[in-house]
C-alpha cells in the first residue's frame, strides 16, 4: 500500500496484520480522489474507522489543509501513528481514538469541535451494516453541524450493499462501482 499522489507520491504505507481492517484498494483511491480533486486543496478532511490512515494520508499529501482520524482498533491506531511518525505529520493531524458514533455525539457539543469538515470518507467494516445507518443517520441529523457549507460525505462499502438515497439531510448525489466495492458520495439537501 502506498501513497499515490501528491507531496508523499510513492511512499509506503503500512497496515494492520489480519482481515479485522480492509485497506481501500490504491485503485479505488486514485478514482477517489480524481473525483474530489477540486476539493481536496485547503481542505479539511475527516476520516472516520481510518484504519491505516491511507485515505486520510492521501488527502494530506494531496493539499488537505487538516485531517482528523477516528479509528478505536488498538491494531489500526499502531499502523495509523506508524504511518504518521514516518512521513513526519503532526500539526496538520489529529488521531481521536475510539468509536467513531461516539466520536461524532461528542463532537457537536463540544466547546473543542474539529471544526466544520468539507469532506467526510466514512470506511466501516463491509458487514456492520448498523454502522453505516448510524454514522450516515448522525452526519445528516445530529452531527450535521460538522459539516461545512457545500461539504461531501463519501461512503465506501461493498457494491452488493446498498445504501439509501437519504438519510435525513444527506442526499446521494453520485454512486460509482469499482470490482466488489462502491463509493456512495451525499451532500446536505434541503
């Protein structure tokens, strides 16, 4: 796994030993961030059950002004600080461990938010689906706070998965599917 593009091009990411965490697949990362490009320069990115940190990585390495990383997977939280203490990233990162609902339910009443986002990727495991509902249901009820003007909330999951066109204030705007995976992409709509 490595990075694709951007100020960290080529350098080697690590993961976690076992199946408990899936990488996004370069491939579907590089058609990731082809279609966020526009937005990606300033940006201040979330990414939620991070895992190794390899799309919140490419995001930075691609001009991402900040990215907070939530993972609670004590494996993911070693490979993520890893990656982060080899390619020298501190103040532009954030690592908040623990569960990613939890995370969001805090992160709207508190007095040290992260501060609005303009693009969540949101990667649960392929098989907790109450996971995507409840994240999903949060960044468009509750958490919606988050979520900066114009913002993008970019779901991977696996293609036979489907995911609804709405959950409260998120809308699906796009759907692209790629081998055994998907991308669902949801902005605010009134």
């Amino acid at each position: 796994m490595r990075i694709i593009a951007g100020t960290y091009r080529s350098r080697v990411l690590k993961a976690p030993a076992g199946l408990a965490t899936r990488p996004t697949s370069d491939r579907l990362r590089e058609t990731l961030f082809n279609v966020l490009a526009p937005r990606i320069e300033g940006a201040a990115f979330l990414d939620l059950y991070a895992g190794s940190g390899a799309v919140g990585l490419e995001a930075l390495s691609r001009g991402a002004a900040r990215v907070v990383f939530v993972e609670r997977s004590p494996a993911a939280l070693g490979a993520l600080r890893g990656n982060l203490e080899r390619l020298g990233l501190r103040g532009a990162v954030r690592v908040q461990a623990g569960g990613v609902s939890a995370f969001l339910r805090r992160a709207t009443g508190a007095r040290k938010a992260p501060g609005r986002c303009d693009v969540v990727f949101l990667d649960p495991p392929y098989d907790a689906d109450a996971e995507y509902e409840t994240t999903l249901g949060l960044l468009g009820g509750a958490a919606a706070g988050l979520l900066a003007e114009g913002a993008v909330v970019v779901a991977e999951h696996a293609q036979k998965q489907a995911l609804a066109e709405r959950y409260w204030a998120l809308a699906r705007t796009r759907l692209l599917e790629q081998g055994d995976a998907a991308l669902s992409f949801y902005a605010v709509r009134a």
